[in-house]
C-alpha cells in the first residue's frame, strides 16, 4: 500500500475518531443543557400564566380560553389545569413530534422536557395547578443542527488534513525517490548523484548512497585508466605515442575492407635512412627526440581527420593513413618540410636523410599490394638521394560528381526510394543470431550501381544531409521489423544526433511505431558519440524510453572517455575490429579487451566484436567475455 493511501487512511480513522468522540460528549452535554433550559422556561411560563389567571375571573370560559390562548401559541406539547383535589379541568395536549430531525437521532438521544407547575390562586384560596410542558421539536432541531455543524467541521478538518499531510509527504518522498532511481541506476549499473535533502534523517541517507556511488565510480575510474595503460602498451609506440605496426595495419585493413569505410585515402610512408649512424653520432637523447618530433608531426597531420591514423611501423620507418583524401601531396610536403628542418638546426646530418613514399588507395585493394606499391615509391625516392618524396604508380579515381550534383543524386535517391538497406548477422556468443546490422545502400540511378555507405555519406556529412538519409534508414528498419524480422541495427551519423529537430522527428518516426521499437537497435559511432557527447546524451535519454537498444559501434579508440559512458542509458557497445584482427595471437589485445568486456558487463553493457574474420579470432572472443560478434567469420541466418 502507498504511503500516500496509508495517509488518507490514518486521517480518516483519526477524524473519525475524534468525530465519534467529541460528537457524543457534545450532543450529550448539549442535551443536558438543553433540557435544563426546557425545564427553566416551563417553571416561568407556568408561573406567568398561573399569575395571569389568578388576577382574572375564574368562570370556566374566561380560564378556558386563556388556556387556549397560551398552548395555540404552538410552543407547548400540554396545558392542563387541576382543580386542588387533582381532578383536571381542562387539558390541552399536541402529539410528540421532532420536525425534520431523523427518527434515529431522536432514539439515540431522547429529551425529557419536565412538566412547570404553578398555583391558580382565588383571592386568599387556591383555585388550581396549571402544568405547562414544552414542546421539545426545538430543542431537537438545535441538537441536530449543532451535530451536523460538528460533522462539516471535523470533515473539513480531516480533509485539510489529508490535503496538508499531501503536501508535506510529497516534499518528503521527493529525496525517497531520488534514492530509490539512484538505487535502481545502480542495479542497471549506472552510477549517478543526487542532491541532499534538508532533512536530517534523509540527508544522511542521500550522503550515505552518494558516499558508495563515488567509491564505486573511483574503482571504476581507476579500472578504465589501468584499462587504458594496457590499451597504449598494446597498441601504441611507447617513444613517439603513435600506433604500433600491429595495431596500425589491423586500421589499414579496415580501411580497406570495411562497409562504411571511404571508397579511397591516402597513404603515405617514412623512411629514415641512417638511424643507427644518427644515433652513433648524435646520441640516443638526440635520435629519440628526432623521432618524437616526427611523431608529432604525424599526429597534428591525424587532427581533423577522425579516421586517420598515424604508426611508427619499426624503428626507422612511419605511416599515416587519410582514408577519404585523394590527394596526398599537403601532408607529404609537410613532413618533408620538417625533415629539412632538422636538418637546418643540424639534429640531422648526413646526405642520406629520410625518403618518403604516398599514394592513393581504393576500397577492397589487397593490402599487400598497396604496401608493395607504397615501397616501390620509397624505394625510388631513396635513388634520388637527399630529402625526396615520390608517388606510388596508380592514379587516383576522381569522383564523377561535384557538390551540386552530389545533391541531385541524394536528393533524387530519397525522392525516388532508390535506397535500401543490407544485412549482416550479428550473433551471440552461443552462435544464435543477436540481430541484422543493417547499413544503407544507395543506388546513383534507376538499374544502375549500388553505393556502400562509406562511398556517399562522407558527401552527405559535407551536404548536411545525414539527417534525411538517417530517417530513411531507421523507417526501412521499421519495415524490415514489421515484415517478421527479429532485431535490426541501424547506424546513424554523428551529425545527425547533434540535432535536436532530427531527434525530435526520429522520436516521432518511431513512437508512431512504438511495438517495434524494442527490436530496434541504434548505434553511432565512437568519434560521432564523444565529438557531441552532450547532444548524444539527450539523444539516448529521449529514445530510451521507448524501448530501443542504444550502443556505439567502432568502440576502442577513445577508451579513455569510458567513464563518461556509466550513466547514459546505453545498451551495447561494439568494439572496433581493429582490435580484434589476429586477437587469436595477440596477447597484449587480448589483455585490453578482457578488461573492456569485464567494465562494459560492470556497468550493464552487451559487447559486441567488429570485423571477425577468421574462425580462430572467432573461437577466441568468449574466453574475453565477447557477447556477440560480427563479421565475415559469420554464418548467415536465413530470414522469414
């Protein structure tokens, strides 16, 4: 039972109560009062109408009528007159009646009215008694009315009360609940803080949960950065901070095999030429601060590119990724430029100082081929001696449209449902499906080819865009559920989350829809989700409510910001596939990721692998506490 039916209750039971209480010690009492005042005034009456006839001719006639006179007054129940032996001369008497008062109020407190007596005197003789009773109707009438002024009173009472016990219980349950909704956050695994109320005996209580929150978000945060050290230690070059070859070729990879990765980049690679010379005859102070400064320099060439990435592969030689640019010739001349300048303030010497390498890479390239090509350019640049650049033979594929037709061809793709989506299983751990991932195709005209998302959304992005195409993409989804299919995952754009008239249209689009949206899984990427963190809170915190299955997908690269994800409501992450290329044989990953899944479980989240493509990366994940896994290693499911 609530606490606030609980309180109606005692009100009611209390007033009652005190109603039944003060209402028979008041009609008592004013019962009593009332019959002392019938029996005064009949005393009076009778005495003034005995002084009245005495005073008067004592025929019959003359002492009836004034008898008639006085009980036609219509005060008095009986008049009677009694000659001195007690013989009655003339009685006047009225039947008992208490008006509108309810005959169980008159039986449950009857009134007595006492008969007045006076005597009828005939100069020194007496002539008779008169007996005068009143009639008690009024006093009846006062005696209801005085009760039923006592019941409105205590009932207004009782519900003042109640209105007032409301209020205060209100302002009293308010911090309960707080603490109930930070006791459930935590039994979903999110930790959050609540205000401290000003009472006493509920402040301490608030103190006590928050006191807990924060040890458990310390042990949290502490988990996530030793997490993070392992993350760097695996992944990273422990001097220039940059990606080590592993981890490096694992994002080259991606690049080009990945569904939503651009259709091209560029890739550009380093050479120093003498770097054991360079640390005979400058130091090893010296070389480590040339290699940092290259390092450096790789990672402000990253800075704006949220796919880009930079790695020393050994100890002479670097990389840097640009999937999308076409053009490789800014960031080449921008480390040649600082290879001269370390020449100029003389931290290099030698005439064999650094070669560089670039070219333009395609979407499903073999990866070795395009490392033979990059090597190839190196390999020339190294014959021309000195500081040299050359390019990798193959010239990159310029895109057919400009801006304005690249408008045309989203715009008329929405308008003519040339878009479609794909599926890709998604399955747990036991091998049953999780769900489809379930990206967006466009087609550039009627019959004509179908572009993967990494080929038009990059274009739509720069369009703004990404909104229009997200609706479709999630209203497809709805009809695929519709149609029978178990769960679909849709990825939406960072852009698009940041804006609030898209979120308030997608509220629409699927609360129209609201008995699917359980089966409907949203997910954005990492770099999208923290670039506008603010606006993919409010994001989750408007569409969870529905029932949808909120996540990140790419998850890994930013691992250090996963103590902002604790409170937000998400569902699942999906780790990027970078990290899970070779984790069969990679120990120092395997070492990261069992922590990942072990701090997203904490705080009640799914795990999901990207990109599992080979049976033994496959076999490895659940030992890590994978949950589920997708990629080319996995079976397809049929669909009804």
């Amino acid at each position: 039972m609530s606490l606030f039916r609980q309180l109606w209750l005692a009100v009611i039971a209390i007033t009652t109560l005190a109603f039944a209480g003060s209402f028979v010690v008041s009609m008592v009492t004013a019962r009593d009062y009332l019959e002392q005042q019938l029996a005064i005034k009949n005393n009076d009456n009778a005495a003034t109408l005995a002084l009245s006839m005495s005073q008067m001719e004592k025929d019959p006639v003359t002492v009836e009528l004034q008898v008639a006179a006085v009980f036609d007054s219509g005060q008095y129940a009986l008049v009677r007159v009694r000659d001195p032996e007690g013989k009655t001369m003339i009685e006047k008497t009225s039947p008992p009646s208490a008006g509108e008062v309810p005959t169980w109020f008159v039986s449950l407190f009857p009134i007595h009215s006492p008969p007045g007596q006076a005597q009828v005197s005939s100069g020194w003789s007496q002539f008779g008694t008169i007996e005068l009773v009143s009639h008690s109707r009024f006093a009846y009438r006062e005696l209801w009315q005085g009760a039923f002024r006592l019941l409105l009173w205590f009932g207004f009472g009782g519900v003042a009360a109640g209105l007032l016990g409301t209020q205060i219980l209100s302002r009293i349950k308010r911090p309960l609940d707080a603490v109930v909704g930070q006791a459930q956050a935590i039994g979903e695994r999110r930790f959050i803080r609540i205000a401290e109320p000003a009472t006493p005996e509920l402040k301490s209580l608030a103190r006590a949960m928050n006191s807990m929150v924060m040890r458990v978000k310390a042990m949290f945060e502490e988990e996530a950065a030793r997490l993070e050290q392992v993350r760097r230690e695996a992944t990273q070059d422990p001097l220039t901070g940059l990606a080590n070859r592993g981890y490096f070729m694992n994002q080259l990879a991606a690049a080009l095999s990945d569904d939503d990765a651009p259709p091209q980049g560029s890739l550009i690679m380093l050479r120093l030429a003498d770097l054991a010379g360079l640390n005979r005859r400058a130091g090893r102070q010296t070389a480590d601060e040339v290699l940092r400064q290259i390092g450096s320099t790789l990672s402000k060439l990253c800075e704006g590119h949220p796919r880009a990435a930079a790695a020393r592969l050994n100890g002479s030689d670097f990389a840097l990724l640009l999937p999308g640019e076409s053009d490789p010739t800014g960031a080449s001349n921008s480390l040649l430029e600082l290879l001269r300048k370390l020449v100029a303030c003389g931290q290099i010497d030698g005439q064999q100082v650094g070669h560089l390498g670039n070219g333009v890479y395609h979407h499903g390239e073999n990866l070795p081929g395009l490392l033979s090509r990059i090597d190839a350019a190196i390999a020339a640049a190294e014959g021309e001696g000195g500081i040299a650049c050359r390019s990798a033979q193959g010239e990159a594929v310029q895109c057919a449209h400009n801006s304005a037709d690249w408008r045309k061809l989203l715009e008329s793709a929405i308008e003519s449902h040339r878009l479609r989506l794909v599926d890709f299983p998604v399955n747990q751990s036991t091998g049953d499906l999780l769900h489809l991932e379930c990206p967006l195709r466009l087609q550039t005209t009627e019959n004509g080819e179908w572009l993967a998302a990494g080929s038009f959304m990059p274009v739509a992005s720069r369009l703004a865009m990404t909104c229009e195409l997200d609706l479709v993409a999630v209203s497809l989804a709805l009809d695929r559920l519709a149609d029978g299919t178990t769960a679909v995952a849709v990825n939406l754009s960072g852009e698009s989350v940041l804006d609030a008239n898209f979120r308030l249209r997608l509220e629409k689009l699927i609360a129209g829809r609201r008995e699917l949206a359980p089966r409907l899984w949203l997910e954005v990427a990492e770099n999208g989700a923290f670039q506008h963190f603010d606006a993919f809170v409010a994001f989750t915190r408007e569409l969870h409510p529905l029932g949808c299955r909120l996540g990140i997908e790419h998850f890994g690269r930013q691992f250090s910001q996963v103590g902002r994800l604790h409170d937000i409501g998400l569902d699942y992450l999906k780790v990027d596939g970078s990290f899970i290329r070779g984790i069969d044989t990679h120990t120092g990953n395997q070492s990261f990721l069992k922590g990942v899944c072990n701090i997203a479980h904490n705080i009640g989240l799914t795990v999901i692998a990207e990109g599992v493509s080979t049976a033994e990366e496959l076999a490895a994940l659940p030992a890590l506490g994978f949950d589920g896994a997708t990629g080319p290693a996995i079976p397809r499911h049929s669909q009804s």
